[in-house]
C-alpha cells in the first residue's frame, strides 16, 4: 500500500508525454489504450483513473475515470434502487486539473470529485 502523497508524487513524474509520443510511433493495431494510471482505494474499493490524450491542439490533456458506489434504479425504477460500483468518465482536463482531482481523491474528498460528474 501507498501513501497518498507517493500517488501524487507518481503521477507527477510519470512520463506522460513520452508515453504518448511512444504510442504516436508504434503499431496502432497493437495498441488499445492511451497511457493511463489508476489508483484504486484500499478501503473502500473506489478508484480514480487518469488518461492522457492530446487535445485538438495537441496539447497534453486528461480524462478522469472514476468508479464508485452510487445508487442506481433497477428495471427503470420499478424495483425501487441498488447500490453498485459504477464507473464515469469525463474529459479535457489539464494536467494540473488532474493531479488536483488525484488530490482529491487521495485525501477522501469524494463529494469534490463527484461535482465533476453531476449532470
């Protein structure tokens, strides 16, 4: 198990850049996923992933994975709600928006990370 601040700290000086430009040269058939880094809760099983991508202007970017508990209706409500893990994305954050939701998330500042996912 790792502290909170080794999460930061590897997400930080992860080579992210490096790892895409490698994406960028080999075999795209071969490849399925960007560079990504996920961190999963030891304690209550959530996790929050970051991926980079290159935005429009290929600027480096990232989208947030988060998987959590969350309340879901079952058969369109008619079975009334069940707990389960689901897991949301969004995207175009940049990389200091990232490792501050990482922040978030590795200090238990759920409620912050979720704002991100409110519709």
């Amino acid at each position: 198990m790792i502290s909170g601040a080794e999460v930061l700290e590897i997400a930080q000086n992860h080579p992210w850049i490096e790892q895409l430009k490698l994406l960028d040269m080999s075999d795209k058939i071969q490849i399925h996923y960007n560079p990504s880094l996920d961190f999963i809760s030891n304690e209550n099983e959530r996790s929050l992933c970051l991926t980079a991508n290159y935005d429009k202007n290929n600027n480096l970017e990232f989208s947030l994975w988060y998987n959590r508990p969350k309340k879901v209706k079952v058969l369109f409500g008619l079975l009334g709600e069940k707990e389960r893990m689901v897991c949301d994305d969004k995207w175009g954050f940049s990389f200091q928006q990232a490792l501050t939701y990482l922040d978030y998330f590795v200090n238990e500042n759920y409620a912050l990370v979720e704002k991100i996912y409110e519709k």
